[in-house]
C-alpha cells in the first residue's frame, strides 16, 4: 500500500545514506504567530541554519522550513553524540 502527498517526491535510502533532518518554526497556544526555531538556544548547523522548504505549499502555510544541526545514517545505530554545547543565563 502507499500514498501520494502533492509536492512531496519519494525518496529511497541505502543502508549508510544520510538522511537529512530539518526543523520547522515554533507554535504557541498564547499566540497565532510562529517563532523562529532558532530564536531559542538551540544547536545550530555549522554555517548557519539555510531556508530548507520542499515545496510552494509549505511556504504559503508559513511553514518555515530550516537545515538542522543534527545528522542521521540510513539503518545505521549511533548513540549519545553532542551536536553542541550552550550555555544557558537567566
């Protein structure tokens, strides 16, 4: 069985293959408007987060779709690795 999402082209993985992880903006149930996800102290990719949509429909739902720091191997086991460290102030 399978099924078809308008704008989302399959795609297929080796054992090995990176796969590659993105984030979206962030919601609140206080307010309408999405924050950006690395406006909180979260780990950023080197060289900077980069614009990472697929397609037109997720820009026009406001959907903002950014590269992530983390990373991922098709079938391929990893445990505990640091992305970064932050430090956090209050």
């Amino acid at each position: 069985n399978a099924f078809y999402i308008p704008g989302v082209q399959p795609q297929e993985f080796q054992k090995g293959d990176e796969v590659v992880m993105k984030v979206n903006a962030i919601t609140s149930i206080h307010t309408q408007i999405p924050k950006d996800y690395y406006r909180l102290p979260f780990c950023k990719p080197s060289g900077g987060p980069k614009m990472a949509s697929e397609n037109l429909g997720e820009f026009l739902t406001g959907n903002k779709i950014q590269s992530s720091a983390y990373s991922i191997n098709m079938l391929t086991e990893s445990f505990c690795e640091k992305v970064c460290q932050v430090e956090l102030s209050r």
